[in-house]
C-alpha cells in the first residue's frame, strides 16, 4: 500500500472519530477529511472542504454568485434558475475550482444566509454556536443558534459521509492492491534472483507508472519493450531457423519468446496463456515504438501504460516457473557441434575419457552430433541425455 493511501485511511479514520464522539470537534474531523482528499487528489471533496475552511478564493466566488443572483431577483422579483445563461460564466468559475452546481444549491440555504454563519468557517460556526449554548442565549443580533445548528448538522453528516465513503473505496481496492502487491514480490524477487539486470528494467516500468509525470508513463513502455528484447535475447537467440512459417530474426523477439513457450512449457493452456499476454504486449508495444521512430507524438495515458506493465508481470509469472540460472545466465547454449571437451565434462559432469568419446563420436559424423547420437556412447544413461538436451543445443 501506498505511503499517500495509507496516510490517508489513517486521516479519514481520525475524522470520522472526531465527527462521531460526543466531544470530537466537526472542524478537526472536516479539516481532516481536506487532508485526506488532498492526497488522494479528489477535487471535488476538497473544494467543498475549502469553502468550509473559509477558503477566501472559494467563497469570494460563491459572493460573486449570490450577489449576481440577488440583483436579478431584485429586478424582476422572482426566482432566478442557475442555469440561467445569465449566470454561466461565474458558475464555470466555480466548477473550474471543483464546485459543482449540485453542491452550490446544496449549500446555498447556508452560504447565503447571515443568522447561519453564511461564508465564515466551520470553526467560527462551531465556536459561534458552542458560545451560545454555553451562555444560553438565542441570538447574538446578527447569529442565531437554530440555523446555526442546522449548519453545523449538515456539515457534519456530510462530512462524515465523505469520509464513509471514501474509507470504502481505499479499503475495497486496497484489497485488489494487495493481491497484485503479492503478484509483483514473487515476480520481482525471483527476477531478481535470476537477472538483477531485467528485474531492473521491470522495477523502473512500474516506478515510470506509478509516477504523476505523462513522460516517465511513456518511459515505462520503453523500458517493458527493452526488457521484452533482452528477455528474448536470452532464452531464445535470433537464428535462421524457420518453424512454421515463422522466423526468429533479431528484431523478431515476440516470435523468439513464443518458440521459447512452446519448447519449455508442456501444459497447453498455461502455454496459451502466457502466449497472449506476450501478443498483447509485442502488438502494443510495437504500435508506440513506429509512432515514436515516425515522429508521430502519441500520447500514452497512465491507464494504457499501467495496463501493459500489468501483462508484463503476469506473463512473467506465467514464465519464471520454467526459468532457471542457466537459461538467463547466458545468451545461448553451447551448441553440441561446437561444444569443446571441457564443456561436456563440466556440463554433465563426465569423466574426462567419457567427454572424450563424445568427442569422437562427433568427429566421425562429420560435426553433426545429435542427442541420439549420444545415447549410442557407453556411459551415457538416460538422465545424462536429460541434461544434456538442458545444457546444449542441437
């Protein structure tokens, strides 16, 4: 979990704590809830957290408003509409802060009205309505308790509804959160195991997309395709082969990690699926990089790229179970026709006179020695040829 929403759980914990005890205080529990929102970037909430602050450039616009509206009133003695054109400039400035028209009529009884506190700050309301009771008066001539407690009580229960409802949503994508955190730990562990160097490449995509910034989004699919090519690199080396109609050129590294899927996983549907997270990701990250080589400025959103370096790590889940230190330790393996006497002796770990006959079992077919070929030379059981086909290539 994130510092920012662990922060503010705790915050909108602390609020609701202060709007529900007797003795809490509703400004402490709205000024709260502002910090909260804040950090969780929802504009909306806190403008209206803003204007209950006292926020001078919030209300000096619901001023604007009200007198915009007080003056027509006077002129033509009836009630004014706020979607009257009359008004659309002052109510776009409004909405540019994040008050909505909803919110504007929601609190206009209150904002407008001087017996219950208009403009001044829930704490002034607070206070104003607490020296009331406390002197057991009604009124001070200009504020008067029973609109004044009728404010507070809206501010209250909206602010605690705000806090309600946010706490549900942190909770309840904290739990996806959660499950996806115990996803990446196995995945960038194990990588990290195996490769410290892909790992990175894998660490700075999810920085790249966790970041506000819209360039270090686009950076994170330039680094989910780099690793995409060293990974391919590595566990399938650019050949000449062709294998149903498909060939493993250097930049064909979608094509290489498919022929890699379809040597090393045995089990068809978890083959399947890792095949399509890999096509989803060459098809998308092979459309951004032609814009990017053509100059055409394609603009990535943080959803897409979240989206790609997602597949990255479900693929790479579906992947590392097959993976090991000697597929990713190197760029390829020793070939059987070019492996040298102290290859086979330490790979399979054979006596030197052992290497030595497979050695010339080779020389005899011309350098064209095959796995078969070795089940031929005394010594050589079955486990060994396992280990061979592991360690060298055809």
């Amino acid at each position: 979990m994130s510092d920012k929403k662990s922060e503010a759980i705790k915050l909108l914990n602390e609020a609701i704590h202060e709007l529900e005890t007797t003795k809490g205080s509703v400004a402490i529990g709205v000024r709260k809830l502002s910090r909260a929102t804040k950090l969780l970037e929802k504009n909306k909430i806190n403008a209206w957290c803003q204007i209950y602050s006292g926020n001078t450039i919030y209300n000096g616009l619901l001023e604007n408003l009200f007198k915009e509206v007080d003056e027509e009133y006077q002129k033509n003695n009836e009630p004014q509409n706020l979607s009257d054109k009359k008004f659309e400039k002052t109510i776009k400035q409004l909405e540019a802060v994040g008050l909505t028209t909803c919110i504007i009529r929601e609190i206009w009884k209150y904002k407008n009205n001087i017996e219950a506190g208009k403009l001044n700050s829930v704490d002034f309301i607070e206070q104003k309505l607490n020296l009331l009771i406390k002197e057991k008066r009604g009124n001070d001539g200009t504020y008067y308790r029973n609109p004044l407690q009728e404010h507070l009580s809206y501010i209250k229960e909206k602010a605690h509804t705000y806090c309600a409802n946010l706490l549900e949503q942190l909770t309840f994508s904290g739990t996806i959160v959660s499950g996806f955190d115990l996803l990446k730990k196995a995945v960038d562990d194990k990588l990290l195991d195996l490769d410290p160097e892909l790992a990175e490449q894998l660490m700075l995509a999810f920085k790249g997309i966790s970041s506000a910034n819209k360039e270090e989004w686009s950076q994170a699919l330039t680094s989910c395709r780099r690793l995409l090519e060293a990974l391919a690199n590595k566990l399938y080396p650019a050949n000449d082969k062709v294998i149903n109609k498909r060939t493993f050129k250097e930049n064909q590294y979608i094509n290489r990690l498919w022929q890699f899927m379809t040597e090393s996983i045995e089990s068809e549907s978890n083959r399947d699926l890792a095949k399509t997270h890999v096509d989803y990701l060459g098809l998308w990250l092979e459309k951004n990089y032609k814009l990017t080589n053509k100059g055409v400025h394609s603009e990535v959103s943080q959803l897409e790229a979240t989206r790609v370096v997602f597949h990255m790590y479900l693929m790479l889940s579906d992947l590392l179970d097959y993976l090991n230190h000697s597929h990713l330790s190197s760029n390829s393996k020793p070939s059987l026709n070019t492996a040298t006497l102290d290859d086979f002796e330490v790979r399979l770990n054979l006596k030197r006179e052992i290497a030595k006959a497979i050695y010339k079992v080779r020389i005899e077919k011309n350098g064209s020695l095959t796995f078969e070929d070795l089940k031929a030379i005394r010594g050589i059981g079955p486990k060994t040829i396992q280990l061979a086909k592991e360690q060298f290539s055809e």
